[in-house]
C-alpha cells in the first residue's frame, strides 16, 4: 500500500478495515497529516492482494480493528517497519552499516515520481497532472508535492522531452 497508494506510513498502519472497501477498491483515509481526509483508489491488482490478505487474516471488514493490527489486535506501530525496511534492504545489498540507505518515506516519493511520469506518459498535460497527484497525496499545495518530484535524470528528461520543456 506504501507504494501502491503512495500512502505514509501512519496512514497505512491507521487504517481501520471499515475504511478498506474491498468491493470497489477505495481507501478512506482519515485524520491524515494536517487533519485532512481523502478518498484513494487502489489498483485492481492492489485491491486483489488487500481481499487475499483479509481473507487469510480472518477479516469481518465490516467489524471493528485495523487492518494492519498489531499482535494485541491494536495500532501497529510504525518503528517495526522500519526496522523490517533496514534489513531487506541491506540483505537485497542496497546498502551496508556504514550507509544511511533509502527511507520507508522515500516510497512514497517514489510513487510520486512514478505517477507522475505515467500520466505524462499516457498524455496528460504535465500542468493537469500535478494537481491532480497533489490531491491524490493529500497535500495542501503543489508546492508540496514538488518536493516529492526529486525526478532522477533520466525521468527528468523523459518529461522535458514530451512538454517541451528544454
């Protein structure tokens, strides 16, 4: 969901399961940064995984807990995240000790970035898009949502090339 979503992670871990609508594949995000709400589509092959993971767990979705609960059925807390997220990093070898590495947020900017270029990609204007993935984000302003678009050289000029933008 961090990355399918492009959710933080106090959002995915505060997910309630009524908040999870499996049948039309929608998150209600509540109480988010700032005290907004949104609603967020997930993809058909998010939305199939999140029904096989309830399915599994045993899930009345329309009953009370989270979605992700913790062993005690309550919030799980995000530090075990981060701690599971230092590890396979450093086993997949993305980087060693001695290297700070990626953040579990950087997933979020990564699906920024990501969303961003498929728009453009599928021919939305690059001015359209951006307000549209700022609210998709939940953010107040564009301004905040171009600090996620650290574009990497090659995305960059992928977008400059298709607007024109040199």
């Amino acid at each position: 969901m961090l990355y399918g979503c492009g959710l933080r992670i106090n959002e995915a871990l505060s997910l309630k399961k009524i908040d999870v609508d499996l049948d039309n594949g929608v998150l209600t995000i509540t109480k988010a940064k700032n005290n907004t709400s949104r609603l967020v589509p997930m993809s058909s092959s998010l939305t199939y995984y999140c029904r096989e993971y309830a399915s599994k767990m045993g899930f009345d979705m329309f009953g009370e807990g989270y979605f992700y609960p913790s062993r005690d059925n309550g919030k799980y807390n995000n530090t075990p995240v981060y701690v599971k997220f230092k590890h396979f990093m450093k086993t997949a070898g993305i980087f060693t000790d001695s290297e700070v590495g990626p953040r579990v947020h950087d997933i979020r900017h990564t699906f920024a970035v990501h969303s961003l270029e498929k728009m453009v990609k599928d021919g939305q204007d690059i001015y359209c898009a951006l307000p549209i993935l700022c609210a998709y984000l939940g953010h107040r302003d564009i301004e905040s949502t171009e600090k996620y678009l650290r574009l990497t050289e090659e995305s960059d000029a992928r977008l400059k090339s298709r607007h024109r933008l040199l």
